[in-house]
C-alpha cells in the first residue's frame, strides 16, 4: 500500500508541475476581459505574452491583432 501512494503522489506531482503554467488560451481571454475593463495595459503586457512564450500558438496573429487595435501607451 505505500508503494502505491508514493506512485500516486508522484503522478499528482508531474501532474501539477505540467499544468502551472497559463496556456496561450487562458492569456487571450484575460486579456480580453481586461481590455473590456479598459485596464488596457494589462491587456497589451498579456497580448505579449502570448507572442513571447507561446509563438506556435493560432492565438498569436490574433494578440498582434489586439495589440495594433489598442491606443498608444
């Protein structure tokens, strides 16, 4: 019996380390949301984001989109 709680302990661990960071999906409808807060600024650093740490993301062209739609800082 312990050995299969250190397995599932384990699992659960590789599990959680896998899913800690925010997907490119999850960014985008942040930033939307900000930017139907007008926290514009937010939202632009979200859009980069996007771009810097999720590049073959289909959401890319869509955060340059937003970016270039957003007023100058």
């Amino acid at each position: 019996m312990g050995r299969m709680a250190v397995i599932v302990l384990c699992w659960c661990a590789l599990s959680l380390a896998a899913c800690s960071g925010k997907g490119a999906q999850e960014l985008f409808e942040t930033a939307q949301f900000e930017e139907k807060q007008n926290n514009l600024e937010h939202a632009r650093k979200l859009y980069e984001e996007i771009i810097a740490k999720h590049p073959q993301s289909e959401l890319v062209t869509k955060a340059k989109e937003r970016l270039n739609a957003l007023p100058a800082k």
